[in-house]
C-alpha cells in the first residue's frame, strides 16, 4: 500500500459534510413536487449535489419535466429554505474533528457551492463552531469564483486564502458529493469521501468518485494520523 500524503491544511465542502443539510434540501423539493404527484428520486438528487444552485435545479426541472422556470422553483425553494435550514444540525465527528486541528493549529478552510446569504442562515445556530475557521470561507457566489464544481475554483481559491505558501499537495479536502471529489481531483488535491449511506442504500459507488484518496462513511471513521496529521488525544 502506498504511502498517504502528508497534509498541512484541511479544506471542507459544507453541504452535506458538516451540517446536515441534505436531508433538508430533500424536503423542500419534496414539497414542491407534492401537488405535481411527483418525488424526488435518489438518481437525481446525486447527480445535483455538490452543484451551484442553478445548475442542480435545472437537472432538476429537466428529469422530471415539471411545469415550472428556473425563477419560478426557485422562488418556492428560498421561502422553504428560509424556514428550515437555520435548524440545521451538525454531522457526525464533525465538532471532534474540527476542535481538533483548530487545537492543534492545522489551517482549515470552507470552501461551498453555497452563496454567502445561504451559508450564513445554515451555519447560524453554529457559529462557535464556524469561528474555528478565522474568516476562511469561501462561497460559490464569491467573485473570484469563475467556475463551479466539479471546476477546482472553490478550492484553489480556498488554498490561496489560507496563505502560508501552501501548494495543493499540501491539501486534503473533505466532500461528500461526486461533483466535489472531481473539484478536488482537478485541484489536484488529495480527497477524502465521507459517503453517506443514506443516499446509497445499496452501497453503490456513484459515478465519477473514483478520485477519491479514500472513503469513510462518517467523519467519526476518518484517521488524520494516517495523514500526517496529529492525532486524537482519545
């Protein structure tokens, strides 16, 4: 077995991977679907996650061809999303391991497809936790971002905010989504998939995750001893 990378800087998609949000995502299209006598499908909801928001909804309007624009889904999406997301929660290991490479000094970052509005109301009920990243966000509506996932803008531009002449081996970015892993592969950054069983009940690899450097099911699963960084006290 060849040997991991050693990292200097850890990069996290939010979405998915720290908080809880795609459940939430689920509901509001489910709810929108409701009077059409439509449901989200698992197919379709992989091939939108990790993508900017106009992009993953026009996957969405296209699959299951629904009577509506852009503006006019979006619209109903944003009331739903207002309601719900500020309740969104943590997922697992993610407080662990955040308060540790905070603890130990290891630079960390966000980098999201999320514009700054929508961040902002997901991360409310966290923000001592979002503290740990000293004002190192980056989101999809940021101008410097000229191309979404799986694009390596978020994340180059992530690793240059960081400073301290990091260089993208240096990197280790943490994605749940196929879209984020390919961004990752094209920032030519180690990944690592945290796969969340929920959506792949068959435990099934989704097309176009093979980039990944390796895969866990939660964040509680993940070693950084085995990449150079320091490990958990207990």
């Amino acid at each position: 077995m060849s040997a991991q990378p050693s990292i200097k800087a850890c990069i996290f998609d939010m979405d998915g991977l720290l908080l809880d949000t795609e459940s939430i995502y689920s509901e509001v299209t489910n709810r929108i679907l409701a009077p059409y006598g439509k449901t989200f499908p698992l197919a379709t909801k992989l091939k939108m996650m990790g993508r900017d928001v106009r992009t993953a909804t026009n996957i969405l309007l296209e699959d299951l061809q629904l009577p509506l624009t852009f503006d006019e889904y979006n619209s109903q999406a944003l009331a739903l999303k207002q309601q719900l997301f500020g309740e969104a929660e943590l997922m697992p290991g993610v407080e662990k391991l955040l308060r540790h490479l905070s603890k130990h000094k290891i630079p960390i970052a966000v980098a999201t497809s999320s514009a700054r509005p929508m961040f902002d109301l997901k991360t409310g009920k966290h923000q001592d936790l979002f503290a740990l990243f000293q004002g190192n966000i980056t989101c999809g509506d940021d101008p410097a971002i000229e191309h979404a996932k799986p694009a390596p803008d978020l994340f180059l531009t992530a690793m240059k905010r960081l400073g301290k002449g990091l260089t993208s081996a240096d990197c280790l970015v943490f994605e749940d989504a196929s879209n984020g892993i390919a961004a990752a592969t094209n920032a030519k950054m180690s990944s690592i998939w945290v796969h969340d069983m929920r959506f792949s009940p068959d435990g099934s690899v989704p097309e176009g995750i093979h980039g990944a450097t390796e895969r866990v099911t939660t964040l509680v699963d993940f070693d950084p001893a085995k990449y150079g960084l320091p490990r958990y006290d207990s």
